[in-house]
C-alpha cells in the first residue's frame, strides 16, 4: 500500500482556510483507502480548543503533539504564535523547518510521497531534501509564488538574496515530481520565465469543503469581506475608490492582521469593521449581504490568488474583485462569470456597480456558481487530481 504524507505550516484547529483545505484534501486520500498523515505546527493563528477533533491535541513528546482530523492522525510541531514581525517571522519558518526535518528524518520509512504546501515560502527547502536526499516521491504546491510577490509588495529588497532565493525555487521546481499550482497564468509564466518542463506542472484550483450556504433572498447594496488585513489584500485602496461612489452601497469588513487598526479607523456610516469571528458566525451575520469582496495588490498578477474565493462561493456570494486585469484572480472571475472585477486604475466604480443592477446577470452569476461549486471545485474532483499525482 502506498504511504503519503502531507506537509503544511498550518491545520485544524487553526481557522485557516488554506490549512482546513490541506486536511480535506488528505481526509479523502484516506477515504480512498491510501495510508495518509499529516505533518504541521501546532496552532499559529486562532483556533477554539473545544472544537478540535476527535478528543483534542495529545502531547507525546516535549515537542510533539498529535490529534485527528477525519480518521487521519497529525503530528504537530511545537511553534511559537505566528508574528507580524518580517524578521521574526522568518526565524519562525526555520525553526520549525529544523524541527520537521528531524521528523522527516527519524520517520523517513514510513512514507513513499510526500505533498508540501508552499506556505511559508521556505518550504522550497523541505521539497528539495525530501526529493533529494530522501529520494521520496515529491509534489510541491505552489499557493504564492516567491520570491516574485515579495519583491513586488517591496518585502523583499536584498537584490542578491533575492537572486539566491529564485535560485534555490528554481532548483526545487525542477528537481521535483510534481509542481502543483493554482492558474492557467501561473502555469505558463513557469514555463516561459522559469524555464519549468510543462509536464510537471499542474492546474489544480483551490476550493472550499464547507457547507454550502443559501443565497440571499433579495438583492441589496451590501458588501462583505472577510479575512486577512494586510498589504497584499489592498483593502485600503479599495475603500478610497469606494468612497467615491454616487451610489448606495455599504461595506462590512471581518478580519485581523497588519492592516487592521488602520482599516479599522477608516470606519464611517458606509463603511463598518469588526475583528474576525469564526465561519459559523459569519455565515450568519452575512447571510443577507450578497456581495463579497476579493482585494488583492494590482503589483500581483500571476504570483497568488485569495483562497478566500472559494469559500465566498460556497457561501453563494457574488464575486467583486479587485485586482489587476491581468491577474489570475480577475481572469478567473471573468472565465466562469462569477461576478466582477474592480481594476485599481478605474475612477468609476459605478460603472461597474451598475452591472450589479442587471437581474438578469445576477441570475446568471448564481447559476455559475452553484456549477463552479457542485462540480469544477468539489472537493471529490480537487483530491482526485491529487491521488493521481501518486
């Protein structure tokens, strides 16, 4: 029987999505009878302890917790709270990078793959040593892609480590099995300007194994976003464009990060900011508000796309994006027609909002998306795709 193991920063308990995708995903593997554990830090970001699965986290050694999720065991690693501090950010990466090479290692029998998930950016080093020098069957999946989205948000400026970083990326992209991304964009600038083999590479979007929410019964002129406040989310150039507007709409804000105390002082009668709140209470407090807001830096095109999105579709919101034309985000929305995208360069944005007045688009928007939801982003096809990489 084939053994996988599934490496990630972060995992239930912690309200990511990204991690809660991680472990869906490795809950099917299981389902179709693969042997699979998952490897992650304790708890970075939020997380409500009575909530944690299948009994709770049990401490096994000084450095070592287990829990479950789904019928699949988890090992996770002793880590400090996540900071906001760049610098102390990055020491955090390397320590735990120590630590799950230490396990890697003493556990090296157990697995024949291994499926790494790129946050944080440094997990690049991990996929080479488990390609490398564990010879393990290894599938990397690019979320962001660095150093190119640091050094466009200006967090990355060493022009020398950024050319050993993009170095070391690349080595890692073209030293493993299987490189798994998020965009049709993304996939072809591998291969155009990393020189990355097209075979290798793999379109596999991101989705969101919630519970389906019903749409709004009525259509008013409210906005919601929900998730990280920081600079790549550009919520506060969104805001200035939005104040700008003639028309009557308004703007409910849920989140934490960076950013979120200058947000937070932007509140006025349009617009309303609250920390964030877990799923079940946001599905309740946006149950009427049909629209939901996707902000991203216009300097990020192909380099990341808001795992949000998903989650926004299953909640049966209609997209407004913000982004840059020509980022993956903005061609995805147009693609599937799941509603519109904002350019940070528009000076109108009631031209846009008007089309947000048409029934008849809406109409359409919420039939794509209950497709988008029931069949291109089911969870059942995303692991498939997965397992096949095997």
């Amino acid at each position: 029987m084939k053994k996988v193991l599934f490496h990630s920063l972060t995992i239930p308990p912690d309200q990511v999505s990204t991690g809660k995708l991680v472990a869906d995903i490795a809950s099917k593997f299981k389902e179709n009878n693969i042997e699979v554990e998952i490897l992650a830090s304790t708890p970075q970001y939020r997380f409500d302890s009575k909530e944690f699965t299948d009994g709770g986290m049990k401490k096994t050694s000084k450095k070592i917790y287990t829990s479950f999720y789904e019928g699949v065991k988890i090992t996770h690693i002793t880590s400090s709270k996540r900071s906001f501090s760049r610098t102390k950010r990055v020491v955090q990466w390397f320590s735990y990078h120590l630590k799950s090479l230490i396990y890697l290692i003493k556990n090296r029998s157990f697995f024949d793959s291994i499926f790494i998930f790129s946050y944080p950016p440094t997990m690049n080093l991990i996929a080479i040593f488990t390609k490398k020098i564990l010879k393990k069957n290894t599938v990397y999946s690019v979320w962001e892609l660095y150093p190119e989205i640091a050094n466009k948000l200006n967090e990355f400026n060493n022009t020398t480590l950024h050319k050993i970083f993009k170095w070391i990326d690349n080595y890692c992209l073209k030293s493993i099995d299987y490189v798994v991304v998020n965009s049709e964009q993304l996939k072809k600038y591998l291969v155009e300007n990393r020189n990355i083999k097209e075979d290798k590479i793999k379109i596999i979007y991101h989705f969101s194994n919630e519970e389906e929410v019903p749409r709004c019964n009525t259509i008013s002129n409210n906005i919601m976003y929900a998730g990280n406040l920081g600079t790549p989310q550009n919520l506060e150039s969104f805001i200035d464009l939005f104040l700008k507007s003639s028309k009557d709409y308004n703007l409910t804000i849920y989140g934490s990060g960076s950013q979120y105390q200058k947000i937070y002082n932007l509140q006025n009668p349009k617009i309303k900011v609250y920390s964030y709140v877990s799923r079940e209470k946001l599905v309740n407090l946006t149950k009427e508000i049909p629209f939901a807001l996707v902000s991203l830096s216009p300097e990020i095109t192909i380099e990341g796309f808001p795992g949000k999105t998903f989650d926004y579709l299953k909640m049966n919101k209609i997209l407004i994006g913000y982004s840059n034309p020509n980022s993956s985000l903005a061609k995805f929305i147009e693609k599937y027609q799941l509603g519109i995208n904002i350019s940070p360069n528009d000076t109108n944005i009631d031209i846009k909002f008007a089309q947000l007045e048409d029934e008849k688009f809406l109409n359409q928007i919420y039939l794509n998306i209950e497709k988008m939801n029931n069949n291109f982003a089911h969870i059942h096809n995303v692991a498939n795709q997965y397992i096949n990489l095997i």
